[in-house]
C-alpha cells in the first residue's frame, strides 16, 4: 500500500474513532444532568436485574468503556445491597433503578439518590476502577442507605447524610465486608469534623459540609448509645429506622422531620430522638468525644484501635455492630 493510502487510512481511522467518542460523549451527557434523574434516558437502557433482599434493582450503564467485567461490577453491586439488607432486615425499597455513569479515572467519584418517580441512584465509577477500588467502596452502601429515609426538607439533610454516614461502614460490618476495628478507627478520625465551629447555630441551621454529614453521624450515633442504654442494650438505632421502615417511610415518600423522628422513638420505645433533635437541632452542642470513646472502650495506639472491653459501655459498642435477626 502507497504512504498516501497508509495515511488516507489512518486519518478514516481516526475520524471513525473521533466520531465515536462524540456519540459517546453526546449519549452520556444526558445521564450526566444536573437537578434531577435522568427516568427517560434510563429507561430505555438495557437493564441486568438483580433481586437481593426483597427487592429488584434495575442497573443499567450509560454509554462508556471499562476496565473491569461488567459482572464484577454486578457483584459489587450485589454486596453493597446485601450490606444494606442485612441492616434494615430487607431492602429498603421493592424496586430500585441504579445507573451506572464510566468517568474518567480509578475509584468511584460519587452518588446522588432521588424518589419523585420511584427510588433511583445514579453512581460515576471511574473506568480504571480496579478490584480493590470496588472492595474498599463506601458510597454504593451510603447512596443505598438514603432510600430507607423518607425526603426531607433541605434544612434536614443532615439526618438523611448523618445516617448514611454512620449506618453505612455498620451494615457492612454485620455484613461481613468490614472489621469493627475499622469502623471505630474512622469515627475517632473523622467524628470531630462534626464539632459545631464559631457561629454555629445548631444542626438545623448551620449548612456546613463537616455539621452536615458528620455533625448527622455524632447525632447518630448518640441516639444509638442512648436507645441502648435506656433499653438495656436490646434495642438501638437500627431497630428504630427499621421502624421508620415499616411504617412506610423510605425515599419514594415525603415526611416532615417530626414525622420521621416520632416513628422512630415510638419503635423502640423511648423519646431519644426527639428530644436529642431537641438538643442539637435549634443551638451547638458539643461532646465530649473524648470521654466517649473512653467509656466505649475504643483507644487509639499509634495508627490503630485497641479495645478495652472491661470499659463501661463496651457492651453497646459491641452490639452496635453485630448482625442482627431480621
């Protein structure tokens, strides 16, 4: 073949694979927008469902390439959603669409979940994404987690990011995918970043990233410890969204905060969460983590935890994380 045909060929070649890559870029722009789920576009994807825990999730992949099989991003999947079964004792939702959007990258780069026309997720996995990207993800859980909570006003958002936050790394613990010591080294990391700073004006009212999902975690987990203590260890926060849950509120319904916080209590028994939303929502509170993580029995030595189980709620630490019966 003559140098002209090699170029003539190479130049076709490349204009094939640049007019690829725009279909490419032009089919996904319309999963990529902003303000709300792309329903339409969605479904008219193909779709691999998958029933886990009650339900039928619906995945679907927007146009792009990836590095791993798609059957193991299926798996990952699958084990984010049994994580999630196995705290609230069954899916949150019977139905699910989860879109699956290839970025440019490793690792997965984030999540949004809606419910206006049916419980909905959208995640960007990057394209490199390895194996060990898939196995140490935390927001397919997190994302999963928001369904089993009703819609809040915006000015909630931090109970609905403050659950996910805390109930995430504890499902997959009870699932198995997590060690405890893992789990409790990451909340004595990353629980102070919850502290109310100067010019806070409580949970409800300060609109901050660090008040909103990890001020949303610290009230989690106080509620817990207090459910626990008040109930003899029996019953804690898990029991009281699996109650939310039974009554009807997950992500396809709208509930005032009150709502959500009375069904809660009145699950297990006790007003714990209306009356620490009563604390922490209108002004600052700021605990005493440190004493906290002593009276749990978590110590930080070096880079690790250690525990001490003759602590005085080593007991509630425990449970919290251990797998209960549905």
């Amino acid at each position: 073949m003559s140098t002209y045909r090699l170029i003539a060929a190479a130049m076709l070649i490349a204009v094939v694979l640049l007019a690829i890559s725009s279909c490419h870029v032009v089919a996904q722009s319309e999963f990529m927008r902003a303000g709300g789920m792309p329903y339409d576009a969605f479904d008219k994807l193909p779709k691999t469902d998958l029933e886990i825990g009650g339900a039928t999730i619906h995945v679907g992949f927007a146009p792009g390439e990836m590095a791993l099989p798609k059957e193991t991003i299926l798996d990952w999947v699958k084990t984010s959603a049994r994580a999630v079964s196995t705290y609230y004792g069954h899916f949150p939702v019977q139905s699910l669409r989860l879109l699956l959007v290839p970025v440019d990258g490793p690792r997965v780069r984030g999540g949004t979940t809606w419910g206006y026309r049916g419980a909905a997720i959208r995640v960007l996995i990057g394209r490199s994404s390895s194996d060990d990207d898939l196995r140490r993800d935390w927001v397919m859980v997190h994302e999963m987690v928001h369904t089993a909570l009703p819609d809040l006003d915006d000015r909630y958002a931090w109970l609905s990011e403050g659950l996910a936050v805390y109930i995430e790394p504890v499902a997959r613990v009870q699932a198995g995918d997590l060690t405890a010591r893992e789990i409790w080294q990451a909340m004595v990391r990353d629980m102070p970043k919850g502290l109310p700073q100067a010019g806070d004006e409580g949970l409800d009212n300060t609109d901050t990233w660090g008040r909103k999902y990890w001020g949303g975690a610290m009230f989690c987990l106080l509620a817990d410890i207090e459910i626990r203590k008040r109930t003899g260890n029996r019953l804690g926060l898990q029991d009281a969204m699996r109650g939310v849950l039974a009554a009807g509120g997950n992500h396809e319904k709208d509930w005032p905060i009150a709502r959500v916080l009375s069904t809660a209590d009145k699950a297990v028994g006790v007003d714990v969460l209306e009356h620490l939303h009563d604390e922490m929502g209108p002004k600052p509170v700021t605990p005493d983590l440190a004493a906290l993580w002593r009276d749990l029995g978590v110590r930080m030595q070096g880079e690790t935890v250690d525990f001490d189980d003759s602590a005085p709620l080593a007991a509630i630490r425990k449970a919290i994380t251990e797998p209960r019966s549905r």
